[in-house]
C-alpha cells in the first residue's frame, strides 16, 4: 500500500527535522526496477518494505487501522537519506512524505545494503576517527596505516586500505563537499590524493554542489498562502445592505483514502491532485506531531544529530482554584479595577499549578555513566562522551579480534587435516586469553 493511504502527511509549517521515526523491515531499495546503492546513485529511489509498529506517541499520524497491523508499505521518488552510529551500529535513514524510516534490508537487498554500510562506516571513520585534524605527518600513508589496525576483518595491509578507499573516492568527495568542514577537507592529504588521479570528475562534482547551493539560495517563497480564501462568483454583485454570513463549517468526515497505484506515473498524478486540495485535506485533518528525539538533516546525504530535549516529561500538578467571592465584593472589585480583556491579569484568576521538582531525577539521569563490558570485567570511565564510546567500540573489536584469530587457526588445521586436537587447542587460547592482560584494560 501506499505510503499515503496508510498516513497522514504532517502538517507544511512542521520541520522536516521533527518528523515521527518508524521502522521498515525486509526493505528493498530500487531505481528503475533494479537495487541500487542508496549511497552512490542520484535517485529518486523506490523503497518497499513492512512498516514496523508505530509507537503510541505517533498515532495521531495512522489514517486507516491497516496501518496498525505491520502492513507492506510504498515509498516513491525518495531523495532525502541520513546516516547514524548508534550503539555501535551504523543506521541508516530514509525520508518520507510522512516520517523518516530506518532501513532493516530484506534478503534480495542484504547484499546490496552490506555495501552501503560499508561505504557509510568509511566516512564515519574519515570524519570521526581520523578527522581533518588527523591528516598526519606521513600524508595518505599514515591513514592507510590507521585504517588498516581499525579494521582488521576487511582489509589486512595498507596497502589494501588504499585500495579500497581509493575505490569510493566520489562518495567521500561528495561527503566532505556538503560538510561542514568542506573548507578544511579541501585543504587535507586525503583530498590532495584523490585531485592526483580524478582532477576532471571532482571539478565536476564541485560545479555541481555550488549550482545546487546557488539554486537553494536564489529559490523564490511561494506567493501563494496556505489556505486561500474562496473566491467570489463572477455575475453576482456583493451585497451592500446586509452583513455576509460567516462561512459554515467544514465537514468532520475523515478524509478519503489515497488510492495511489505503486506505479511512479500514478504517484505524480496523486501530487498534481494533492496540489490543488490541500486545503481541504488541511481542514478535514490536522494531525499533531510532536518533536522527537534525532533530527535527522532535511539536506540530502547529512548525519544524524541529536536534538535537545527533557528527558522526564513534567506531570502537571491538579490546580487548585480558590473560592469564588461574593458577588459584593465581585461589583466592589470591578468598579475600582480598570476593565481588563486579559483573563489571567483578573483577580480572580486561579493561581497558577505547582509543578513537582524534578531537579534531582535530572541532574541523576545526565551525569556521567562507567560502561562494563559484559564478557569480562573491562569498564570504561565516562561511556557516554565521545571518547569513551571510541573505547566501548575499540575493545569490542578486541573480541571481535580473538575470535577471527581462532577462527583462522581452526581453518588451517583443518587444511592440514589435523583435527584431533583442536578442542585442546582452542581451550589452552582461551586460558591464554583470560590470563592476559587486554590490550585497553585500565584505559580512564
């Protein structure tokens, strides 16, 4: 089904950056009827896929109950996609006509989506690990040395890091472009050797970012407001002797459904009709949306920020409203107090509630937290701030790399079809391993 038919589109003035978050399970990316990589291709991409359930706090957005029961879901000409590292993992987001969605991949798009997080990990890397501080003494050299020791698993040389970051030099061109650090990415060894061996296609992609900018700030406001008003007849004066009447109300029926086919021809037809009875939809619905917790960049091919927000939402304490006075008093009162149209400078206002203090749930839910590791006894101090979850990540690789070495030792005994001692073998490493001291053990 249509992602139309199934929500409601937020309201116009909300930003993009506060749309709801929902989840899509077994999502296929296409472009032309064929899978892409979301990171590489242009777009506008197709995106299928089951729509997860949807929180409570986001209910006000569901138009038919189908929407509550994990149904197949369309999205069409989707351009807009941001990228996340939470928890270790990096995330990957789509924007929609009516939320963003995070992309769970189904098993025609697995191998596919292995390649767009692939490529989103390097620049994850470039710009947090290694940075535009971080160009270094030897130049190119020295990240290929770093990227080489921080992944292990995928490439086992420098030589081989080269390689492969060489490889998606457009995308981390295109990356550091619409950066906010493109001046000083400009000026870094990484950007000196991709201008050795692809100076025409990165002027290129240089003329192109500065078009699509000057474009957005020479793009005119629309002269046309929200909601116009109605138009009089032509061949009927106006009346001269008698007031109009108000308008009536609009109709409180649900709006109707969108009977959107999945075709992109039928999509732009539901636009150009969209476009011309917004209003009317504005009227019959208005669904309230309330800010979430990530804003992900509206811009194309942007990272994921967290937004400020009160972690403990404020209950509001039952007001207590006084007595009313006598209606003596109440006269006395209004012939010595100037008249006043404002309710809450009255005297008779209530006061206002008293709200719980919550300082102390605050101050405990913000302060710093010690991470341990639930494998072995490792902590790390303050996990919560940037370095600290560089040290969680980095001695989750230490395990990760425990583990690919014994694998290895067990692939090479099996080679030599020497099987009989393998059991032993892998518990004298375990000893070795638990009697060892870990690479980032005592780390502050």
């Amino acid at each position: 089904m249509h992602e139309l038919t199934l929500l409601y589109p937020p309201p116009p003035t909300l930003d993009p950056n506060h749309y709801p978050l929902l989840t899509l399970h077994s999502t296929t990316i296409t472009a032309s009827s064929v899978p892409v990589n979301l990171l590489l291709h242009p777009g506008p991409f197709r995106i299928t896929g089951v729509l997860s359930t949807i929180p409570r706090k986001h209910h006000s957005i569901v138009r038919i109950d189908a929407a509550l029961r994990k149904p197949k879901i369309t999205l069409n000409k989707v351009e807009t996609w941001a990228l996340e590292r939470k928890r270790g993992e990096t995330v990957v987001w789509v924007l929609g006509r009516c939320a963003w969605y995070r992309v769970h991949p189904g098993e025609e798009y697995a191998g596919v989506f292995a390649e767009v997080r692939r490529l989103a990990e390097t620049w994850m890397w470039m710009r947090d690990v290694w940075g535009v501080e971080g160009e270094g003494e030897g130049g190119v050299g020295e990240v290929w040395k770093q990227y080489a020791n921080d992944h292990p698993e995928e490439v086992r040389t420098p030589r081989a890091a080269g390689k492969w970051i060489n490889s998606c030099w457009r995308f981390l061109v295109k990356m550091m472009v619409e950066s906010e650090e493109s001046e000083e990415w400009r000026k870094s060894c990484l950007w000196q050797e991709f201008e050795l061996t692809n100076k025409e296609e990165m002027d290129k992609i240089l003329a192109a970012a500065n078009k699509a900018s000057t474009t957005d700030s020479q793009e005119p406001r629309a002269r046309t407001p929200l909601n116009p008003a109605p138009r009089r007849r032509r061949g009927r004066p106006p009346r001269t002797t008698k007031a109009d009447p108000p308008p009536p109300d609009p109709p409180t029926t649900a709006a109707d459904d969108h009977d959107e086919d999945e075709d992109d021809d039928d999509d732009e037809d539901d636009e150009s009709s969209s476009s011309s009875s917004s209003s009317d939809t504005e009227a019959l619905h208005t669904p309230s949306h309330r800010p979430t917790g990530k804003t992900p960049s509206a811009t194309k091919h942007s990272i994921l920020r967290p937004a400020p927000r009160p972690s403990i939402p404020l209950a509001p304490a039952s007001p207590s409203s006084p007595p009313p006075p006598p209606a003596a008093a109440a006269a006395s009162l209004k012939r010595k107090q100037p008249p006043s149209s404002d309710p809450h400078n009255s005297h008779f206002a209530p006061d206002p509630p008293t709200l719980p203090d919550y300082s102390d749930q605050i101050k405990r839910t913000y302060t710093e937290r010690d991470w341990t590791c639930p494998r072995c006894e490792y902590s790390v101090k303050n996990a919560r701030t940037r370095e600290g979850r560089h040290a969680v990540e980095e001695h989750y690789k230490t395990h990760r790399g425990r583990w690919v070495e014994a694998l290895r030792t067990v692939e090479e005994e099996v080679e030599e079809e020497r099987v009989g001692h393998l059991l032993g073998l892998l518990r004298e490493m375990r000893g070795r391993w638990e009697e060892g001291l870990s690479p980032l053990r005592g780390l502050e």
